[in-house]
C-alpha cells in the first residue's frame, strides 16, 4: 500500500516534496504498467514518449481528488496512469507534421522524429487503446459503476465532444483573424482542460464522491484547466526553449490566435489569477485536506515550464 498525506495543512504543507513524492510514486506504477513484449518497436515507440518525464501533473490531480474525498492512493493509481497515456497520445499526435510540427518535446526529439511517422501514430493510438484496457483490467477494490463512469468521462475528454474537438477547431483558426474569445476558450476548454478535469473528477468519482463534490470538482478543474492554457501561451512568447523543453514561438509561426494576442500579457496574467481564485474557493468547504490542490492551482500561475 502507498501512504497518504491526508495530515498535512495550510501551515505546513510543502508543495515541491508533495509534488515530488506522488511523481516518484506514479513513474514507478508507469515502469510497471507498459512492458516490452513482440513487436517491440512499438512497445519501445509507446515507452519513448510515456517515460520520457514531464509534470506528470494529470496523474497527480486524479490522485489527489481521490484521497480529498476519503479514497486510496491505491485505487487511484491505474486511473491515474490511463490518464498520462491518454495525455502522452495527445503530445506524439500533436507533435506531428500534419498538427504541429514540433522536433522537441520535453528536452529531446519527439516521437516521430526517433521512429518515423508511422509508428508515431500506431504508438499514440495504441497509447490510447491500452489506457482503458488497464484501468479496467488493474482498478481494484471499487465496484463496477465508479469504474464504467470513470471509463465514460475519459472516453468523452478524448474525443469529438472534447480534446479532438478543440483541435478542430483549433486547426481551422489557424491563419484567422476574426477568431473571438469565446471561440478561443472552446477550444482549451476542450483541448486542455477537458483531460484535466476528467483527471480530477475520475479520482473523486473512483473515491465515493457524491453529485455536489462531483460538481465542485468540475468547475474548480475547469478554472485551473483554463488558466494553464492561459499560462502556456504567456509561457511560449516568455520563456527560452531551454526552459519549456520543447519549441518557443510556435504560436506566432503558425499565425494562432493566444490569449497574450487578444488580452496583452498583464491582463492574461490576471485573467489566470482570477480563475485560479474562482477554482480556489471551490474547495473552500474541504478544510485541511483541500490543501494539495490549492497548491496545485497556485502552482499552475507560479510555474516557468
């Protein structure tokens, strides 16, 4: 059994070690979770990109709204993992020369850039595919409804009425330059904050959550969910690629309408820190225990990569 920290508070909690231990303690149940086996260029491709490090920031919110609501690490963890496969599928697809183009992603060459194309692709649907085979097949101790809603919410984040369709859209604003707000934050709250806040709402649901948690979770995921895209773009105009560990610029490359283009940089900025507040008092009535992911959302408008 992995220990929990339900003990810490607002006095004493340390954000860098918290972060740091349930890091320490997903890439462990990641090594586990994918071995190499025949054909394996594709295990190999699949394993390039999972361990390739990174936040690991979706694991750790599903397994921090797990123990908010009274739940085990323990039950979380096969969710949590899904959801860095989903998540890795999203970065090798996105990293392709059909989407973004990108050569870099986390400090060294990206998917296709090591293995070609081809085996890109097969290795991010793969990624895909595998995610919900292991959640149910390695989920433990929760009856079968938390696991089938848990399935459902992730399978909704991935597709059309969520990731896939703010890259949709997101491709045909390429170029424009009529592109609104309100199209702006369709397109990152389905291509960014949807998979966040299915990391959140999976770990409560998987918890015992009832339907005002559930929906107090939702809209302080949704708001941290916005404010990390918000960040992201300052990010690409503000930090060097030695920083970010991936290409800078890549916006303005690709004539994308950001937040920092519609607002300026200040006003983006605390555009986040609103929404980091509005997330914030969403926990308000969980005490003590609410503390990992008050952290987390300060963490989301503190961070430079």
């Amino acid at each position: 059994m992995v220990s929990t920290d339900s003990g810490r508070n607002a006095a004493t909690f340390d954000l860098p070690a918290y972060l740091a231990e349930r890091r320490a303690q997903v890439e462990t149940a990641l090594e586990r979770s994918l071995p190499v086996v025949y054909p394996e260029t594709i295990y190999e491709s699949m394993r390039y990109s999972l361990m390739a490090g990174g936040k690991r920031l979706r694991p750790i919110l599903c397994l921090a709204s797990c123990e908010l609501v009274g739940g085990s690490l323990d039950i979380a963890m096969p969710t949590a993992c899904a959801l860095e496969m989903i998540h890795t599928m999203s970065l090798i697809h996105d990293d392709l020369p059909s989407m973004d183009d990108d050569d870099y992603r986390r400090g060294r060459l990206t998917n296709h850039k090591v293995y070609g194309e081809d085996v890109a692709i097969l290795a991010g649907d793969a990624l895909l595919a595998y995610a919900f085979e292991f959640i149910v097949r390695e989920t433990k101790g929760v009856a079968p409804q938390p696991v089938l809603s848990v399935v459902q919410r992730l399978g909704k984040a991935v597709g059309a009425a969520g990731l896939v369709g703010g890259q949709i859209v997101d491709l045909a604003s390429e170029g424009q330059t009529d592109v609104t707000v309100e199209t702006l934050n369709f397109i990152h709250m389905h291509k960014t904050a949807a998979l966040l806040e299915a990391s959140v709402v999976s770990g409560a649901v998987l918890g015992g959550a009832d339907e005002i948690v559930v929906g107090q979770l939702t809209r302080y995921a949704q708001r941290i969910g916005l404010a990390f895209q918000i960040i992201d773009d300052v990010l690409d105009i503000t930090s060097t690629p030695e920083e970010l560990g991936k290409s800078v610029g890549k916006d303005v490359e690709a004539q994308k309408i950001t937040y920092p283009s519609l607002w300026g940089l200040s006003e983006s900025k605390q555009q986040a820190q609103q929404l980091i507040q509005e997330a914030k008092d969403e926990l308000a009535s969980f005490g003590d225990r609410r503390q990992p992911l008050v952290a987390i959302a300060d963490y989301i408008t503190a961070r430079t990569n």
